[in-house]
C-alpha cells in the first residue's frame, strides 16, 4: 500500500494546477490561431481611403469660375428685377428653401407701380465654351438691365443674355471674348448618395471661395418653388449668397450640377443645399441657344400624393405612384385613355415612386414624344402609350377665398354617412369659382367626424365622389351612399383655385 506523505500530497494540486494550465492554455491556443486564420482569410474591405485633397482640382478649374453681378433700376416695379417672393410665415412652414442674393437686393413688401430703387443681384457662372458662353442661375439675371462678368484673372464683361428658364433656373449668357478656360461637362445622372462634390463660388462676395461635401441625395423635389421639372441633387457643402449660379463639381473637377438654392430657417447655411443636375441644364441651354426658350412634353393630367389611405381605397398593395386627380380635355392623356384615380407606376420604365418623380421625366421629353406609361385602375395593371404635346407655362390665376364667400342657404340634417350637408350652386356661383354648368356642390356644414379630421370645411366645393361627377346634393348623396360603410371614399375636392382627392372612410363617427 503506497504512503501518502506530506510531499505528495503537495505534488498533487500542483500537477493536477498544472494539468490544468496547460489545457485551457492549449484551448487558447487553438482559439487565437482559428481566429487569426479566419481574420487573414476574409480581411474587411477598405470603405474609405482617407480625406481628398482637393488643391490640384481647384487649381485647374478654378480659372473657369466667374462672378456675375446682375443690376436693375429704375423701371416700374412690373418689369424690374423680380425679388425673393415673400414665403410662408415659419409658424406655418418651418423650414423652406431660399434663393439667395448678394448685399443690396431690393427686399419683398416693396409697394407696387413707380420705380423701384437700383438693386444689385451678386452670384457665381461658369465658362462652358472658349468662346463665351456661360452658365448661371435664372434669378441671378431675372430681370436685369445690366449684366456683368468678372474672371478670375480680373478683367470684366458686360454679358447678354441669350436665353434665360424660370422652370429650370438656368440663364445662358455670352461675353465677347476668346481662348477662355472651361469647365468639362459631367454626366449628374451616375451620382450616388456619398460621393464627394465640392463647389467654389463668390459667397457674400468673397471670390472663389472652395467648400466640399457629399451627396446627401438625388432626385429630390422642391415642394416651395415652382420648379417641379428639376430632380435637385442634395449634398451637405456650404453654400450661401453669392454661391448661386456656380459649378457642383465631382473629384475629377467635372460639372455635375448648378448650385440653386438652400434650405434653411435663417436665410443662411443650414447643412442642406440643392443643385440642378447638369443635365437639365445643358438641356435647357441647348434650346436656349437654338431659340431663345425651353419647351417641355406635357401629359395633360394634375396628379396628387398617394398615402396609406389612398392606396386602401383604390385597392392598391402600397402607395408608390403618382395619382391621377384630374385629366385635362383633350390632352395627350385623355386621347391615351387615362382616368381619373388612375395611378402611374413607370414611364419607359423609369419607376415613379413618388408623385414629384413625374413631371421631371415627363418635362424632359420633346413635345411629340411617344411614352409607354404603366397604371393601376381599380387594382389592376394597365398599359397605355401617349403622345405628349408642348407644356403651357400660363398658370390661370385664381381666388383663394371664392369658395368662403357664397352666399349661404339653410341647411338640413345630413343625409349620407359622412355626414355632409350640401347645396347647390346657381349659375352665377359656378362663374365665380370657375366652374362649369351643373358642375360641382357646395358643402354649406360638416358634421361628420371622420370629414372634418380629413380637412373638409364649409365653402369647400366638392366635384366628384370617386370617379362619379357631382353637381347637385341628391347627386352628392346617393354617391355617397352608394360607397357602402365603413369603406374609404375619395372625393375631389376644390379649395380656392385647385382641386385634390381627399380619402375619407365614413362610419368612424
């Protein structure tokens, strides 16, 4: 029998410690070296290669950059320079786009007729052609008895006007001079979210000054200016007064976009800045050269958003699309077959994801053109080919109270779900609100709950229960009890001068 002396029973926690050390340090071992060789088999990708340097690219085109300044006085108000118009007050819009001026614009509020005091637009252009041509913003020159270029090598022009595009934004100008530096154009339509750009201009003044970003965005929409033509490039580089006009400018100092305008609470830099993508411009310019003006394709349709609401009430599996609120007799749309609450999904292809996405694709289209437009009607997809003709830029002018100054009628309890109460219009009434014979009622109360959430209110005219055309109460009533309860209605609705389908789904009284 072995005898267990004090010795080995010391020897053995130290072996069995030992024992132990070594396996879990075997255990390590295998674990680091199966990490190590999963690490050296799939090392991850370099994302970003360092910050740019962008001195050699300023350096070769900062020559073709030049500064404009843009002057008019002393005619009537009508025909003098036009100014920032005035904008929502920032408790009912709290963040807008501004265009900017220089130091000296003549500010909004001014009174109308005389003659307004001489006012200075101060902004950024760049060459395009060795021969002169250059390239700015419309409301750079807007209105402008005078315009003036200075080169980055000091010497000054006075410029004209060759053609200039409220739509687009764009002005062409040409000065008498040769052998000039310029710029190369770009292709905007392969930008990405992420790629750097960087803009130099003349901000409150100061000459060539250099900012870079990156592009925050493509494809955006202006919903505060008139300008639904424009698919504007977003990026985070600082611009200010002084700035519009100038080149957006990839790492290969191509021109890839005309910086236009900001977004901002202040009037200043807010981080977020917009720009025409260049090839909308040179669009515009090559027609401006031609003749003096741009035409754009029409569709011949007014079309709305489509939301969560809308997309349920016309059976849809989600709200991508622009809807179709109103076709306009005799347009390329009608003759195609197009109808009221038809939703379009893709022109040519192109997706339309969002309403805005349209008018850009459409507008960049020669009048003339065919284009294959896929819809939905009553959840089924349609194909149908158009042929569009030449947009009419006149915009009839409308009174926004009309429809809250009719003389008002007694009214009755409601007969329909919704829980409107109506009243007809004579003749007189609908010559006042534009409208045609038998065309249209008048709601006089809303008592229905789910009506007055959706916006509805007295004096709001209502045209059309879906697709149904209204013009009288017994009309309006039994379209409405017709759509059954508790399933969303669409009505067309006119407000002032423009008309929109609302959804509203009765019986949530």
């Amino acid at each position: 029998m072995p005898v267990d002396t004090p010795r080995a029973a010391l020897l053995r926690p130290v072996l069995l410690s030992a024992a132990l050390a070594i396996a879990a340090g075997g255990a390590a071992g295998w674990y680091s070296s199966a990490h190590a060789q999963s690490q050296a088999a799939a090392p991850a990708p370099e994302l970003v290669a360092g910050l740019p340097d962008f001195t050699l690219l300023v350096d070769r085109v900062g020559p073709a950059v030049v500064s404009v300044e843009a002057e008019a006085g002393g005619k009537p108000a009508a025909t003098a320079q036009r100014t920032q118009p005035e904008l929502p007050d920032d408790e009912e819009v709290p963040e807008f786009f501004r265009r900017f001026f220089g130091p000296g614009m003549p500010m909004p509020g001014m009174p109308d007729g005389g003659a307004r005091p001489r006012g200075v637009s101060q902004g950024t252009g760049f060459i395009i052609s060795a021969d002169g041509y250059v390239l700015t913003n419309h409301h750079v020159v807007e209105g402008a008895d005078t315009v003036r270029i200075r080169l980055a090598d000091r010497r000054e022009f006075t410029a004209k006007v060759v053609g200039s595009d409220e739509q687009s934004d764009v002005a062409l100008l040409k000065i008498a001079a040769t052998g000039l530096p310029t710029l190369r154009i770009g292709d905007s339509k392969s930008l990405k979210s992420g790629q750097w750009v960087v803009a130099i201009g003349s901000p409150f003044g100061l000459d060539h000054s250099v900012t870079a970003g990156i592009v925050s965005a493509v494809g955006r929409a202006n919903p505060y200016a008139n300008q639904r033509y424009v698919p504007f490039i977003q990026t985070d580089v600082a611009i200010n007064r002084g700035n519009s006009g100038g080149p957006l400018l990839d790492t290969r100092g191509q021109v890839v976009g005309i910086n236009s305008q900001i977004f901002s609470n202040s009037g200043g830099y807010m981080g977020v800045s917009f720009a025409i993508p260049i090839d909308v411009a040179m669009n515009a310019v090559q027609q401006l050269k031609a003749t003096g003006k741009v035409t754009r394709g029409q569709l011949g349709i007014e079309m709305q958003p489509m939301g969560r609401d809308e997309a349920r009430a016309l059976n849809l599996p989600d709200d991508r699309g622009a809807m179709v609120k109103r076709v306009v007799p005799g347009g390329p749309a009608e003759k195609a077959g197009i109808i009221a609450l038809d939703v379009i999904r893709s022109v040519d292809g192109q997706p339309i994801n969002e309403y805005s996405d349209l008018p850009p694709i459409i507008g960049g289209m020669a009048p003339g053109a065919k284009v294959r437009i896929e819809l939905i009607r009553d959840g089924k997809p349609r194909t149908v080919t158009a042929t569009l003709n030449a947009l009419d830029e006149r915009v009839a002018a409308s009174d926004p109270d009309a429809g809250e100054s009719l003389p008002r009628a007694p009214v009755a309890a409601p007969a329909n779900a919704l829980g409107i109460i109506g009243e007809n219009l004579d003749a007189q009434q609908r010559t006042r609100l534009g409208l045609q014979a038998g065309e249209g009622v008048r709601i006089a109360r809303v008592d229905g709950i789910a009506a007055r959430e959706a916006g509805l209110r007295s004096g709001d005219v209502i045209l059309a229960v879906g697709r149904v055309e209204v013009g009288s109460v017994a009309a309006l009533d039994a379209q409405l009890r017709a759509a059954g309860a508790g399933k969303p209605v669409m009505l067309l609705v006119r407000r002032g001068g423009g008309t929109q389908y609302v959804t509203i789904t009765p019986g949530e009284d």
